[in-house]
C-alpha cells in the first residue's frame, strides 16, 4: 500500500501527487502523505493499522465504518482521508481508557448486544454520540440514533438495552463525581 | 461439596460471552484484517449483461498500469484445467467465463495488483466485447418452448431443466383428493433473498514455495470441505492444504459454497508465490454470491368440513440461476422441502418439484435455514391458513385439530420423517394468551367498524436441523458428522476444539458451558478454537443449525470420555477399585465414603504426574459424532399488525414467540438467535428481497436497493420458551439458529392477509411492500412478486 500513504519522509516531501495531512486519531496526531482519493476507512485500517473500523457496504449504508469525526459520527468509507485533514478521528480503539472500558462497551457485552461482533464497533461510536448529546434517551430516541447503522444478527432489541443501560450508568458515574 | 452449575457457567447460565472481549475492543480478527508480508490485491471484472457471448477480452491496457503483477482471465484459467469446478449439487460453475456470462456479476477476469485501488484501476481498463443473448429470469420462461439453453457448455443438456423429482405418496394423495369435501389451493412465490451479513466473502491465499505449503485464510463456515474441495479442484495434496476461518462478520449461509474469487486467489499466490488478498465489494456479494429461496408453489389441501387435513399436494418450480449449485447435503432434489406438515397429522402427502436454471446469480444456499424448509415452512403456513378461511374456521382450531399430540411421538410424517418429540398444543396456547388471542379478536371486529384494519397472524412448525445422520446426508461423500477434541491439562484447565465454526453463534462460551456441565471445570478455565484445519479434527461445519445437535453433542461425549479416564484415575488416587467410585460434578468419591474423594482437577494432575501402573499418561481425547436423526424443535410464532388503508403501510402491533429447543445450553444467546431470526423473518416479509428487471439485471445489487431492517424499523418481541429435551442429544439440546426465520415470515404475512379478510385478496407475495398491500386492498386481487417485475413502478 506503499502508493497509497506513506509516513511522510524528507524524500518524499516534494512528490506531487500525494497531499500532506495531518489528522487527530484516538487523541494522537499523524502527518501522513496520501492520495487525494484515499478513503478513510483505508486510511485507519491500512494506514494506522486499526482494524477495528470495519468496511462492510462501500456507499454509506451499513454503518460497518462509522467513526467520531470531531464528535460526530460519520461513514469513513465515504469521507476522503484529506477531508480529514486537521480533524479529530475517534475510532473503537479509542473509546476504552487504558484500564476501563466505555460503560457502552460494558452495555454491549452484558445484554448480548453483539453476536458476530462486525458492526459493533461503528454501532458503539454511534451509541457514545448519542449519549453525549442525550445522556438520558427514549427506546424511540435511541432506535432513531442507530438507525444508520445495520446489524444482521442481533435484532437490535438487545442493542437498544445496551445503549439504554449504558445511559444509566453513564448518567450515575457524573452525577456521582 | 457440591457445585453450583450454574455459577461454573455449566448448563443453562446465561455465561457472559468470551468472544466479547475483543470484539467491543475492535480487537477481532477478520480475513480483511490479516495483512501478511509482500500481500498483494485482487479485484475482479465482472459481467455486465446477464446472457451473452464473450467475443472477446483485451486486457492489454490492464498490464500497462504500473503495479499490475498478474492479469487472468478465462482462458489462462482453462490452461490450468480451472476455468470450472464442480459445485456441491454435482453440477459445475465456471470460475472465470470462457464461452459465455450466465448471470450479471459473473466473474471475467481477475487482476492482481500492489494495492486494491490500482487493481480496480486496472479491472476499468480490461474491454470485453460481448454479444447479448435474451435472458431468462424465471422458472416460466425457462421451461417454454424454443427457449434459449443456458448451460449449452454442458452435455446431454437440451432444455434449461435442472431436475424433475418427487417425493411421498401420489396415488394414496389423490385418493384422499378424491374423498375430500373441500379442496384448498393457493399459489404463491417465495422471493428470492441474500443471507448478506455485513461482513462480505473474501480470501488471502498463501502459497509458501519452500514448503509447498498452501494456507488460505478466508470466510468459510466449514474449513475442512472447503480443504477438501480445494484438494479435489487444484489437485493440491491435502496435507499441504490449510483452511483457516478466523472472526466471521456473519454468515448465515452465504459463506458455506466455494466461489470463484477463493480460487482465483489461490491460483494466483501458486503464480506469483506470494500472499494474495481478494475482498468482495458489497455489490459482488450481493448480486454473484449464494442467494436463498427463489421457489414458486402451486399447493392445494385436501379437507374435512370441520378442518381435518386428509391429504396435501405440494407443486414447486424452483429458480436456481446459471450453474445449480445449491449447498444442501441431502439426497432429495429440493433439500427438505418435504418436512413440510411434520407438525400436523396429515395421512398422506405428494410433492412435486422442478428445479430450473435461469440468467441468475447460482448459489441456493440455506440462509439461515436448513434446506429449504423456510420455504416448506412458510407454504405450509400459508396453506393452512388459506384453508382456515375458506372453511371458515378459526386459525388455531385448525391447528390444534390438526397437530401430532404429545403421546403420539415417535411421529412419522407423510413425507417420511421421524419426529420425536414436542408439546406443540402448549406452544401454541401459550403463545395465544400471551398475546391476548380473544381480546385481540374482538378489537379488531371494533376496529374495523371504523374503518381501522387489524390482523393477527400465526405460523407453528417443526423443522429438522441438526444433519446428519450419515446415511441419508454427507457433502461430496463425505458423512454428516462432527468432531471435537479435549485436552485437559495437568492444572485442570482445558483447550476444546470442535469442527464447526462460528460465525457469531458464540460457540467459545457454549462450548466450554457443556464441558463444564460435563466434567464440573469452570467454564472459564476452557478455551475453545475452531476453523484452523491445521488443529481442529476434522468437521463438517456450522450452518443449517447444525452446531449444537452435531458438534455440541460431540463436546459431550468427549468429555464423558476424558470423565471416564478421570474415572480410572481418581481410583488409583483413593485407592479403591473403580466400581466403587462415584461421580458428582467435578469430583469423584467413594461410594462408602463421601467425603473421600478427589476433583477432576486433582484428577489431571495426576494424568501427569502420578499415572497409574500401566496406564497411558495424559487427559486427552476426541469424539465423532454421527447423530441417529435430526432434531425436531418446534416454534409458535403469532404477530398482530396494523395496515393503513390509504397507503398499504403496516405495522406490526405485537410479535409473540414461544421456542422449544428442548435443553438452553445459554438461555442468553438462544434468545439472541431468536431475535436475529425474527428480524430476518420480519425483514423477508417485509422490505429484503431480490428481483431482476426482463433483461436479467439485478434489482438490489447494493444497500440503497436491498433494505433491511434498521433499529428503528425492526419491532419488539416478547419471547417465551417450552422445554421438551431432544431424547438422543446427549444433553436433550435442540436447534435453535434458523427457528425464527424459518417460522417467522408466515406469522407475519398471515397477519397482514387477515387483516385483508373480505378485500378480495388471497394472496400477496413477499415482501409486502406498501404498494403490494394497497394493490390487493383496492384492486381485491392476489399481488404476485415474480420477476420480471414492472420497471414502471
């Protein structure tokens, strides 16, 4: 994948048909050379080697790629990794402390809101946005936030538990602190 | 003292699952996650049209593009004696065309280039010049005179038919017809739909030249017929041949056959002799790879005024697209269409069915179903409801006239299979009171004067999972059983290894809970792998529900066996003989003396280190299982649902199941599969299927045109469970996966026909999208669902 990004070099500083950018992933800030049709799904996966962000549909469908785009949740297999350029990129491997998961994550495992696991991580990110926006969401509310999002297994009904639990625990820890 | 199961997460704990720690971390391990040194990347040229003659392939331009290191086509494959290999239904499909393109989304040509952006570069420039021929999208068109033969590669092949094939009793069938006092009929079409989980198919193959050594990293649900298929089709020794099936991101059928880009993959890497990575855009998923259903049915009931079944005639002409490569290891033509009415009672039955080939992707897999009884069970449903309205009779009288009671298992069924066990009245009376039966019935009389349409839908079935027994089913000869293999080691924990795979199922927690079950060792002190060839014994795999009754029925007996070796120890340990030493979970002890004894873990210690005179050392073992039938779990599913009358929009009110799959190894993850299967269920009826335009261009080739159902369209369900053990499963376990999507359509169709009762329509077929529902309110016709459909709309 040599042609596609490459950590940028003084050599290859001058080479044309690359565009420097420099993006925020999970709190850490990379400079990377890229081809301007570069997608950032690729980008993350290929290029940072995080392959938590999973491309499942190719044109915005499923939600397989969703990552936090300066908070926001966004498709990355249809933003071009230049559109990135000066941004903050969150993706599933940033959503765990060090020592503690996300209470999403902990949601997730103690309803069975996953079975195969594939669009966990983009239907995790869309969770956390949604309770930072809405620590205190409706089922119908929740169902609406994940609705770009799709997953094959699970039915969603343990999903939505898991977002709504993860609400309530979330809502606990700050009132708590 | 005595161990808590439940708290060692043995049978029946809802076990946390193990496979969640990495998966919530984005720690899986998909095949688009492997990368390995020097990879390269394969993309593929697919056909456009969905007949036509190849009349030529220019790839000049394709190698000019710099970091194009190989380009294949058809003809190069042909050298190599690959440019078809056989399928599972003993037909053959070609890998890259040579001749002709028989479906839209064929693979042409291949190119195997640095990165994937410069092999799809290089897939724009490849020309190929095609001369269209008519296509054929339907059994119809397929079987009329003076239609174009699609499989013209083929000898003694002059028509487009595929099979002609019946099963059960046709005079006995028409005598019943002839005694009866009212003949039911119905005719209708069960759509064609894609599996599609969201991972798609793909595959790095490995081809080390020092060892001669082939390792295939790809998203199989059964690695060791796919290690078998590869050895038989590349003439690859199998030794040399490894399978490797890391995280799926689903299946659910589609990913059991052998497709084209694993093997061009594979042909490839042998090449250029090194890693070559192919990872199918959702697109080639959806419109080239392992479709289900497609089945057209013309069935009738023959009936006793009071609703009494005497007799049933099945019809069906099946779409199986260009190359019949239906993954289904029975002996019967059309899979297990005929366990249609195992559950009810019926004396005598005749199905008829025709399979035919069309200008389609191939594949018939069984999406989320244990060949093709999701179209059994869904005809079957249909049918009696048909019957209970045009008797007149309410739609649970006439299954509980009709069903195979408690005392009259074992139950052979008209069909001539063997059910054995099941309490379908409980089911289906707990099912109605949980969803209010009578009162819903009368809200909806009230609705109705205010012009509101209300209706409830039920679908009962039992269904066979769980194959095989080997002498009715294997895959390429090969016997439907499974394997697993034990090893304790000397610290009392343990690595378990099966022969199915995982696709979500979490077999990693269920396995491990019935060896805890079994042998009193916390689940957690369990590892369990699956789907490297190299170190699981040899398996069938994980599809049609077969994992538990199969597989996890062999975790059972090997661990009664490594008990049984423990058993011999422990003597030597008490020194007592061995007949005087009893078993509780996790410890032996003397049958005088209770409080003697030693756990299985001092017992594993012991395999090593203090092994008695004689005795082979070590606490390890495998099991094959063959099972003596299939497993027969039952289900009840009813929905109540709202249409709006000026737009043909429903809504489903309530959706009720009751599951019996006899013994929950996980009540946890049953109810998940439960859940999965009804949204699949929900989704067919309602929104996912796959048609084609008249000249053979699929209509739902990407996640704008195929819908499924999002959080916020999928409704509710209140689940409820009957337990009623599977009397030869080691531990009475059942199928479970595929029960709801099997069972689950027909409650909902026969919801929204109900509430339709008096419009004049009969009829409507899947899905029933909001024009459909208003075509047939307005109109008081049936709505058919055929392709070709009208482009118009």
């Amino acid at each position: 994948m040599t042609s596609l990004f490459s950590e940028v070099t003084p050599e290859a500083a001058n080479e044309v048909a690359v565009k420097r950018i420099t993006v925020g992933i999970n709190g850490n800030k990379r400079t990377v050379d890229v081809e301007p049709r570069l997608l950032l799904a690729h980008l993350i996966r290929q290029g940072f080697k995080l392959t938590g962000t999973h491309t499942g549909c190719d044109t915005t469908n499923c939600g397989a790629c969703t990552v936090l785009f300066d908070g926001v949740p966004a498709k990355s297999c249809t933003v071009l990794a230049v559109q990135a350029n000066g941004h903050e990129v969150t993706t599933v491997e940033g959503l765990a402390s060090a020592s503690e998961l996300h209470p999403v994550q902990e949601g997730f495992k103690d309803e069975h809101g996953l079975q195969c696991g594939f669009c966990t991580p983009g239907m995790m990110l869309t969770a956390k946005a949604l309770l930072d926006e809405n620590p205190d969401p409706t089922e119908d509310e929740v169902r609406w936030a994940l609705s770009g999002n799709l997953c094959r297994c699970t039915g969603y009904q343990n999903i939505v538990k898991a977002v709504l639990g993860a609400a309530a625990k979330l809502r606990e820890q700050n009132g708590a602190s | 003292m005595t161990i808590d199961e439940i708290k060692i997460g043995g049978l029946g704990a809802s076990r946390r699952r193990v496979e969640d720690n990495r998966f919530i971390r984005g720690a899986g391990n998909y095949v688009d996650d492997i990368v390995l040194p020097g990879m390269l990347h394969m993309e593929i040229v697919r056909s456009p049209l969905a007949h036509a003659r190849i009349k030529s392939i220019d790839v000049t331009a394709a190698w000019a593009i710099p970091g194009v290191r190989l380009v294949l086509t058809g003809e190069m494959m042909a050298a190599r004696n690959l440019a078809w290999m056989p399928t599972l239904s003993y037909d053959t499909q070609a890998v890259l065309a040579t001749d002709k393109v028989r479906f839209q989304g064929q693979e042409v040509a291949a190119v195997i280039a640095d990165d994937p952006y410069i092999a799809k570069d290089a897939c724009e420039a490849i020309i190929v010049d095609y001369e269209p021929l008519p296509a054929i999208v339907n059994p119809t068109q397929a079987m009329a005179a003076g239609a174009p033969v699609i499989r013209d590669d083929k000898e003694n092949q002059p028509d487009n038919v595929i099979f002609d094939w019946d099963v059960g009793d046709k005079d006995g069938t028409d005598r019943a017809f002839a005694a009866a006092d009212v003949v039911s009929e119905l005719e209708l079409h069960y759509p064609r739909s894609h599996p599609s989980p969201i991972e798609t198919c793909g595959s790095i193959a490995d081809f080390d030249r020092s060892t001669s050594k082939l390792t295939v990293y790809m998203t199989t649900q059964a690695p060791h017929i796919i290690r078998a298929a590869v050895a038989l089709v590349a003439e690859l020794p199998e030794h040399m041949i490894r399978i490797v099936s890391p995280d799926l991101g689903g299946g659910f059928g589609n990913k059991v056959p052998v497709y084209p880009g694993y093997v061009v993959s594979i042909l490839a890497s042998i090449l250029l002799e090194r890693p070559v990575k192919w990872i199918e855009d959702k697109t080639g998923n959806l419109i080239s790879t392992g479709f289900g259903r497609d089945v057209y049915l013309k069935g009738q009931l023959a009936l006793r005024k009071d609703g009494k079944i005497l007799g049933v005639r099945m019809q069906t002409e099946s779409d199986h697209g260009a190359f019949f490569s239906d993954a289904q290891p029975s002996k019967f033509k059309i899979g297990l269409m005929h366990s249609a009415f195992a559950c009810y009672d019926v004396p005598t039955a005749h199905l008829t069915s025709r399979g035919f080939y069309t200008n389609k992707a191939p594949g018939g897999v069984a999406y989320r179903c244990s060949f093709r009884v999701t179209e059994a069970m869904f005809f079957q449903e249909r049918m009696v409801q048909a019957a209970a309205d045009d008797l007149g009779i309410d739609q649970a009288e006439i299954r509980r006239l009709n069903f195979v009671r408690d005392d009259d298992f074992p139950h052979r069924t008209p069909f001539g299979f063997l059910t054995d066990s099941g309490q379908y009245g409980k089911c289906l009376e707990m099912g109605l009171e949980a969803i209010g039966y009578e009162d819903f019935l009368k809200q909806k009389e009230e609705a109705k004067k205010n012009g509101r349409l209300l209706g409830i839908g039920i679908s009962t079935m039992t269904e066979p999972l769980g194959a095989g027994n080997s002498r009715e089913y294997d895959i390429l000869g090969i016997k439907m059983f499974d394997s697993a293999e034990l090893r304790v080691h000397m610290t009392g924990k343990a690595i378990l290894r099966t022969g199915a795979k995982s696709q979500g199922q979490g077999h990693e927690t269920t396995w491990a809970q019935i060896v805890a079950h079994e042998l009193g060792i916390p689940a957690e002190d369990i590892v369990v792998e699956e789907g490297d060839t190299d170190t699981a014994p040899f398996g069938m795999g994980t599809y049609a529900s077969r994992s538990t009754p199969v597989a996890g029925a062999a975790v059972s007996m090997v661990s009664r066996k490594i008990r049984a070796k423990a058993r011999k120890i422990a003597a030597h340990l008490l020194e007592v003989s061995e007949e005087d030493v009893e078993w509780e979970l996790g410890r032996f002890f003397v049958r005088s003396a209770p409080d003697l004894g030693v756990t299985i873990q001092e017992c594993a210690n012991a395999a090593y280190s203090n092994i008695p005179d004689g005795m082979e050392p070590g606490l390890e073992n495998n099991a094959y299982y063959d099972p003596p039938n299939l497993t027969w779990p039952f289900a009840c599913y009813i929905a109540t649902v709202e249409i709006d009358p000026l737009t043909g929009v429903w809504d489903v009110l309530n959706m009720v199941a009751v599951d019996d799959c006899g013994v929950r190894i996980n009540p946890m993850i049953v109810e998940g599969q439960i859940m999965g299967g009804l949204t699949e269920a929900y989704a067919m009826a309602s929104m996912q299927f796959i048609t084609f335009d008249s000249e053979g261009n699929c209509v739902g080739s990407n996640y704008m045109d195929y819908l499924l159902p999002t959080a916020w369209e999928t409704p509710g369900f209140e689940l409820h469970e009957v337990v009623t053990p599977c009397p030869h499963h080691p531990i009475g376990a059942k199928g479970i996966g595929e029960c709801a999507t099997v069972g689950g359509p027909a409650a909902f169709v026969n919801a929204v026909m109900d509430a339709l009762q008096g419009a004049g329509v009969r009829n409507i077929d899947m899905p029933l999208l909001p024009d459909r529902v208003y075509e047939g309110l307005t109109e008081g016709r049936d709505v058919s669902g055929a392709p070709p459909i009208r482009t118009d709309a």
